[in-house]
C-alpha cells in the first residue's frame, strides 16, 4: 500500500491521480491532499474518504473545514503546502501549477520523500537546486509528463552515456496550422482549443506558444543528465509518440499511447512495477493509420529558441523566463494583452536581464516576485 | 572481449555480424567460423585472421583448407557443425538458414553458451525442445531478427505478466499491393524485390508470403512466453518501427530504426550494454515524414493463419510447415512450381498429417526429412 501526499488535487492533473487512486484501492492511499480555491472538491473527497491532512490556500477556508472534518489535520498558504511536504510518505506528488510548486518540491526532497513530479516550473525554474538538493538527498524524480514519462520508460536503467539524443515530440499546439502573421489578432478561445489533449488553460496556453516544449526541454536536461545539444524536438500532429530515446547504437525507443494522461500518472505511480489499466484508453493503431514528423522551427516558435538559450545560460534566465511566461499568460487569458505580446514581454523580460549565478531558494523566490511585478507592465 | 562462434559466416546476416565484429576490434575476436559451400569467403577471412576452428559443408573443401591454413583446426559436414557448438565461447551466433540450424543450437545450449539467435527454424520447428533444454541448462537466447530484437529492448527486464501483447510489425513484402488474383503469375524475380530490406533470398519469398511473419510469431511466442492470443501482427509499410509492446498498463513501447540489420546484430553483440554504432544508419524522422500501419489480413495472406494454427497445435505440426515451406520455397526459386503453389504445398501437407507431440530431436529429424522427401513432389 502506497501512503501518497498531493498537492494540486483540483487541476487536471490532480483529479486523474485521483481517478488512478480510485482504479487501484488495494495498492494506493491519500494520507494528504492540498487545493486552492476549490475547496468544494476538497470537501467532496474528505467526505468518501478519511485523509489524515489536507491543505488550502486560504485561512477562512481552513477554519471552515476544520468544523465539518474535525478528524482532518488542515494547513493554509505556503506555509500550509511546506507543512505538507514534510509528510513521510511513499510517494509525494507535486501537481501545482506554477512557480508555487518550487519549495514545495525542495521540501519533500528533504523530508526524504520518492517525488512524482507534474508542476513543469520546479524543474525550470529552480533545476539547479533541485538537482543539488534530489544529489543531497538521494532521492528520485519519476515525471508525470507525458513527454517525460516517455523517455523515463525508454531509458529505464540505461547510463545517461547510451544516450545519443532524446527526441520530444510535440502536436503543434492550437495555432499550429497558422502563419506568424495570421497569429496577430488569435483570441483566448482559439488559443484554448488543443488540437489533442484536454489540459488546464495555462498549460495549453503554453502548448501554443511552444513555451511548454520550451520548458520540457530544460525538465528533460535535468531529468536525464544530458546537454541540450543532446536534446531535440519533433512536431508530431497525432501525439501518440509522446517522445522518443535514440540510443548511440541507433537504436530508438518510443512510447505511444493515447493522449490520456492517466496513462503517464499510473506508470509514475506503480513505477517500478506496472499495474493493469482500468480505463479504456488502449491505443489502437489501425485506428490511427499515419504518424506524421515535420520540423518544429525554431523561427516559427521564438520561446522553444528562448528556452533552449536561457537553459544553457543557467542561473537566473530560467526563474525569469518562466515568471515573466506564468504573469503574460495570465494577462492574455484575462483579455488584457494579445497572444503575440506573450512572446514579447518573455523574451523582452529575459534580454533585458543581467544574468548571475544563483545561490538559495529565497534568492529565486525574490527574482520571481520581482520579475512578476515588472511583467504586469512590461 | 567476447570470443565469438559464428555459424553462417557467408550469409547475408553472417556478413553483417563480420561487419560489426570489424568495427570494434577491441570488443569481439571470432574463434570460430562456419560457411556451407562459399570456402572463398572464408578462406579471404583467414587470411586477414588468427581463427582457430573452422567449419565447412564439404569433405574436400576442408582437406584442401587444411594445407592453407595450418594453424587453423577444421570441420566439415553436420558433424562439423556440431563440434563447433560445443567450443567453450563467449557468444555463440547461429546465423545458419533453415533446419540445419536447430542441432547446433541445441547443442550450443548444452554447451552452456549464450546464444544470439538468427536461425528461425531454431524456434519454429523445434521450439519445445529448444525451451526445455534452456531451462535445464540455464542458458539464454538473444534474438538477432529486428523484430525480435525490437520486442526484446522494449521489454527489457519486464515480467511477461507485464505484457498484454505484442504487435510484430511487417512491411508486407514484395506483393502487398496485389489481390490475391494478381499473385497467380508472377515471377521469382518480381518475389525477389522486396521493398525495404536487402536479404537473402529464401527469407525474401518468406516475407511475400508472409510465412515468414508466421515464424516469428511462433519464435515470439517462444522467445517471450506469451500465448498466441497475445501475440499481433500489424502492417507497416516502412519497416521504421521493427516490433512494438503493449504493457497491461496500456502504455506501449517501440523500437525504431533504419531497416539495417547491423543495428539489432550489436544490440545482440553488446547485450547488456550498448556500443557506439560505426556506421552511417541513423534514423532520420523528418525525411521519413509518414509512418503508416494497416491490418495484415489472414485472408490474404493464409500461411500467416496457418502459423497461428499450427504455433498453437504444437507437436511435430510446425516442424512439417517448416520443412514443407523450405522445399517449396527452394522449388519456386528454382522455377518449378508458381509462387501460390507455396501455399498449396505447406497448407497441403500441414493439412494431410496427423499430429503428434515431439519427444526428441532425432524424432523431430526424421520428420523433417520425411516431410521434405514428399514436399518434392507434392
């Protein structure tokens, strides 16, 4: 029986661990659970089942729960979400959306504790000290993403040294089949509409700009202890190749499937072991018919050549890169500025920077704060 | 450094196993070499090469060896063969075509040697054995065939209780795009053109019937211990994905590549590790474009129904289809009967004899003789 913490319960990616935990009754247990906002599904859960500690964001909310689930020992805030990566468990699982997912991972690495890692932003924006720290420690990573999970399971045991190029695969995101030029006056809706996966709005957002592949790509660097120069991207429209391992004896490995996340999230969490499907997500290939391969241009999509420059460089780029993203998304979901000023704040942001090493979390916390700040009116 | 045993030094898969042993001369030493009637061959390797055992077909070949190449100690014939089972080696390949490949591999096993397996008939006809004797003798195969190969990097350290199933891929060979009513008149030479790999030319027949998809699903079977029932076929014109795995967790994994048969000979040469390949054979995914996959038809194609048919009966069935396919291949190259008469011939016989289990390879050697002294005229 796994004992099992997760943060971000209510996003897309918390709900399908949840989905998976209820699969597998005999094999995992939630001893803790964290949400924002949405407390509701929070208290859904904690009504079906006893979790000994859950999380939300706000103290009002806190006090509210703790009256109906007295059994329930309940944290607020960060402070709250750090209390809850000192839980021991078996497996931490780190679904946050954004930069708040940083410490949280920092702390679970001390606390000893194995991570499934779904927030993008603790590997991009703070790889270096988690991968100090995860060395420290002597603790793993098992990714969650889809493009990550791939890769994990094609290299299994292999020595980073057999590794001659990972090759991550991405759908082309919603815009995929339009110009630079026609990208000018594109809409939220349009930007939402993923051609593949049903995912939250930042990252599909993100999918569109390419930043996401961006940020795969320094994930992959850190998960998998290769240079960059080793590491590749292909457009694949169907997303079922969800990345590939060429190995130096030109061997290649890939993993397919649907594009159901739950596929990845079960590998992660069964891992080292696999354990039968219940969900009816079997690929069928006949079904499919053609896999088709075109470039994904560096020219076309400026933030996967962004990602690839500020994750050589190290330092503070990526923490400002992935702060200046997370506030001029936000700011193009609200209606505030157009899809291509994404690009323009993140690269503006990133060039206009004087990059220098970085020492400590609190360092990276304040360089995303400030970061934020000058984002909102960049 | 492997010291290696190589029987079917003059083949087309012996040929290329020479190549990799070529390219890493710091790895591999051949200690042994066998060729059938192609004595300049291996008369043109010692000359270049220390070899100390080595085999030919004919008595006089041997004798006349002999005076060349005093420091070399030579055999010939059947018996020939096995004697060289029996050298002490690192790994033992056993690249030799058709039924004459499945004493030395049994003897090979005894010997307690690893065993890099091209000889389909190994596993076709006499894979019960074959299975019961790497048991008792704790010994391993390692498959050679690409799509063997494929499905034995994909599965690595799995459990078999892992897979759901296998899905072998296949080009469909010379006639894929012709009805069965086109198959009526065509040639050796049209049968020979097969349209991604470059093979000899008994295996090339075997592709455009499709017999040849059929032995490996028998050698899969075998290789893997999975049930038929797990156990796919699946066209696939460009021959880039060599074999896939589905896990039960519905999470597949495939092996890619250039069809060049160098690549599965040193994974099967460097198992465990991977070696630097020296050849110019990477895959290139964007010249590729398309992958596509079809259903391969039964209908179609009926010796690949009848594998599965006689895989499944076991006994001394799939050592008649074999011995019957390989006189009615070597009759159709030789341009006595037309290409569907293949299938007349192996359905034929296959259909006329009444099974029985297998108990012994003396018993399964007479059957095999049987079988082809009526196929002749059948």
């Amino acid at each position: 029986m796994k004992r099992i913490v997760l943060l971000g319960a209510s996003g897309s990616i918390g709900d399908q661990v949840l989905d998976i935990v209820e699969d597998h009754p005999d094999q995992y247990v939630i001893i803790g659970l964290s949400v924002g906002r949405r407390v509701e599904k929070l208290a859904a859960y904690l009504r079906s089942h006893d979790v000994p500690y859950a999380c939300v964001q706000y103290e009002e909310d806190r006090k509210a729960l703790e009256v109906e689930f007295p059994n329930t020992v309940f944290f607020s805030g960060d402070e709250g979400l750090k209390k809850m990566s000192e839980l021991q468990c078996d497996l931490f699982i780190n679904a946050l959306v954004g930069f708040a997912g940083v410490v949280p991972t920092l702390t679970a690495i001390k606390t000893g504790n194995t991570i499934a890692l779904a927030n993008k932003e603790t590997l991009v924006a703070a790889g270096e000290l988690v991968n100090q720290a995860l060395q420290e420690n002597n603790v793993k990573i098992l990714p969650i993403d889809s493009e990550h999970s791939a890769i994990f399971q094609c290299i299994q045991n292999a020595p980073s040294s057999d590794v001659k190029r990972l090759i991550i695969t991405a759908s082309g995101g919603s815009f995929r089949d339009r110009t630079r030029e026609e990208l000018a006056n594109v809409t939220v809706k349009d930007a939402l509409s993923h051609p593949n996966w049903s995912m939250g709005s930042k990252i599909t957002i993100d999918s569109a700009t390419m930043m996401n592949k961006g940020f795969e790509v320094i994930e992959a660097h850190y998960l998998f202890d290769l240079p960059y120069t080793s590491i590749d991207t292909i457009m694949h429209r169907e997303s079922i190749i969800h990345s590939m391992v060429e190995f130096k004896d030109h061997s290649v490995l890939a993993q397919l499937g649907q594009a159901d996340m739950r596929i990845p999230i079960q590998v992660a969490l069964s891992h080292p072991e696999r354990l039968e499907m219940q969900r009816d997500n079997r690929l069928d290939l006949l079904k499919v018919g053609t896999l088709h391969f075109e470039e994904l241009s560096h020219e076309r999509y400026p933030l996967l050549a962004l990602a690839y420059r500020v994750g050589k460089a190290k330092g503070a780029l990526p923490c400002v890169m992935n702060a200046a993203n997370e506030v001029a998304v936000s700011r193009f979901l609200k209606g505030e500025i157009s899809f291509l000023d994404i690009e323009r704040i993140v690269i503006g942001m990133v060039d206009a920077y004087e990059n220098h090493p970085i020492t400590s979390v609190d360092q990276l916390i304040q360089i995303d704060q400030e970061t934020r700040e000058k984002a909102l009116l960049f």
